[in-house]
C-alpha cells in the first residue's frame, strides 16, 4: 500500500496523543539529566573545598525534545480546509506509528535519565 486517505479530525488526535507521550517522556528525561548534573556539579565543588584535583570536565548528552515537530504539522492539520489527507508510508510511519527519523536517537540520548 503506498497512500491512504484518513480523516483530518482522527489524524490530529492522534497525533496529540504522541505529542504528549514524546512530551511526557522528554520532561521525566529533563528531570533525570538535572539530578545528574547537579550530583557531578556536587562531587566537583567538594573536591575543590577538600583541595582535591578539580575536575570540570564532564559531560552529559542533553535530553532531545521534538514537540515543535508535533506541533507543527498539528498546526497545519488544523488550518487544511479539507475534511481527508493523503498520507504516504513515511507520513503514515511518523504522525500515526510515530516513528521519525529521530526517534531513535531520541530514546538513546534520553534513556540514561529516565526511571523506567
């Protein structure tokens, strides 16, 4: 199957649905990734009050957020003045089965801070 046509309304839905599971996800990561960096920014100043060897050289991967992408093409959905759209296998993959090109990445760099 290379196109379907799919009612706007159920498209949108959907979509938000993902949107707030992406969005959902990204703000427990953001909430792991500053309790790490907070406990290596700790480690860092009470080896510096105990005159220890100063180490500023960590880094973290900063927890990726795509909601604008969501929020972009909900937006145009929104404004269509047609009741159905076309959507192809990637379109489909993406708004429906929310599978984006970053989505990989995004659970990568994500993962190390989430509780689950």
């Amino acid at each position: 199957m290379k196109e379907i046509s799919v009612q706007v309304n159920d498209l949108i839905k959907v979509l938000k649905k993902n949107r707030d599971a992406h969005r959902g996800i990204f703000q427990q990561a953001q909430e792991g990734y500053r309790t790490k960096a907070i406990e290596l920014l700790d480690q860092a100043l009470q080896g510096a009050r105990q005159g220890g060897q100063i180490n500023m050289g960590f880094t973290l991967p900063v927890p990726q957020d795509h909601t604008l992408d969501y929020d972009r093409v909900i937006r145009m959905l929104e404004m269509s003045i047609d009741p159905t759209i076309e959507l192809n296998e990637d379109d489909f993959a993406q708004y429906v089965m929310d599978d984006w090109s970053w989505k990989r990445q995004f659970m990568t760099s994500n993962a190390m801070y989430l509780a689950t």
